[in-house]
C-alpha cells in the first residue's frame, strides 16, 4: 500500500531532498529554454560558479568549472586526462570508488595502479597511500556514508595530485583545499539539485598537469578535453 502520507515530497534526480526553504518560487527567475551563451545564459554560469567559490573558501587560484554528465563526467574527465603520468593508489570503499577503480583498470588500461579498499562500513589505511603517487578517492562514500575523518593523511610534500570524489560531501563536509588538487562534484546529492552538470574545481598544480602532460596514444573525445592543444 501506498503511504499516504510523504514527510518529504520535494525530491530531485539525486535522489536527495531538496534543500530546507525549497520551493517552485526558484522557477520564476530561472532562463528556462535560453542558450547558454546568451547574456543571462552567461550570468548565471558566473554565479554558479563563484558563489561555490565565496561559500566553500576555494583559494582564488584554484580554477573552477561547469561540466558536462554530473560528478561521473567531472572525475572521468579529470582522469582521462590526467592519469598516467605517474603510478595511482585507487582508494575506494563503495561502489563509485570501485567504478573509478574499473575504469583505470579497464579502460584507461594504466599499468602501474595500487588498490587501497576495505569492506563497506570501513576505511582502508589511507596512510599506506604513497605521496609520490597520483591518489584517488571518494571523501564521502554515496553508497556506504563512510567518509574520511580529515585530510590529514594527504601529505602536505606529495609530488603526486589527488583527485577527490567529493560529490557526497561539499556543501556537508569540511574540505582542506590545500590537501586537493582535483575536487569534483554535482548539484545533485547534498545540494538536492537536478542532474546533468558536474562540477570540477582544480588546483594550479592540477592545472600545471593539465598544461605540460598529454597521455601517450589516448583519445580524449572533445567532451573531455580541457585545453586548447589537447589531444
């Protein structure tokens, strides 16, 4: 039977509750149907972007950007193009780690991978990641609800970058942008937002990769690439 009573009917493609104060009033002043490269079309994107940069405390150096294909466009686009130019630890405890872990495995086909992961419910020992490796990991597992504590365990001398999965946790969680170099995220899970857009957020070293790396014999699709003499 049906409950006839709904304690929360302001659900969005998450699927998340949207945000306490909610209301279809947000619809009045939205450019519904308007290009996103007309004037307001623009603006809003400003607004999306900077006001996650006033909220969160993103250093001004840090980049920020509106993306394609939710959270999962935003870390595979990171990844693609990035990974590989040094050894990864892949971290992961719930089922959209383990996806990342797959896709490095088997379809970015990186050689050199180490797997860090621990049961649902658990964390593995992330101080055994090594800092001269590229680290991957999910902040706040969507599936699991385990988090890490702190980022106390990412060196503040890595070489390598860390690509945090943080879809689950900004907005919710404290984040040290110091200790991250690429943090991804949408609007659907703490925010209650729709889906579609991702967003990526990226450290000068981070764009340092991004600016001197071109992954040998990879294909980026035009989707994915993020400079203007990419691949």
């Amino acid at each position: 039977t049906m409950p006839a009573v709904k304690p929360q009917p302001e659900f969005s493609s998450g699927p998340c509750k949207k945000r306490p104060g909610w209301s279809t009033d947000v619809y009045k002043t939205a450019p519904t149907g308007r290009s996103h490269r007309s004037k307001i079309g623009k603006a809003k994107l400003v607004e999306a972007i900077e006001e996650p940069r006033r909220i969160l405390n993103i250093p001004a150096d840090y980049r920020i950007a509106v993306v394609p294909a939710s959270d999962t466009g935003a870390i595979e686009m990171a990844m693609w193009s990035m990974l590989g130019e040094r050894p990864v630890d892949m971290c992961h405890w719930e089922s959209f780690g383990k996806g990342w872990l797959g896709d490095v495995n088997s379809h970015l086909k990186l050689e050199n991978t180490s797997e860090f992961t621990a049961p649902y419910g658990e964390l593995p020992d992330l101080t055994q990641t090594n800092p001269d490796h590229d680290i991957v990991f999910t902040w706040n597992g969507t599936t699991s609800g385990v988090c890490v504590p702190n980022a106390d365990w990412i060196s503040d001398d890595r070489t390598g970058l860390t690509f945090n999965d943080a879809t689950s946790a900004v907005f919710a969680m404290d984040i040290d942008w110091s200790k991250v170099d690429v943090t991804t995220y949408s609007w659907q899970k703490v925010m209650g937002g729709e889906g579609a857009h991702g967003m990526l957020i990226l450290s000068p070293r981070a764009v340092e990769r991004l600016e001197s790396y071109t992954p040998e014999g990879r294909a980026l699709p035009k989707i994915f690439r993020m400079t203007s003499t990419g691949p």
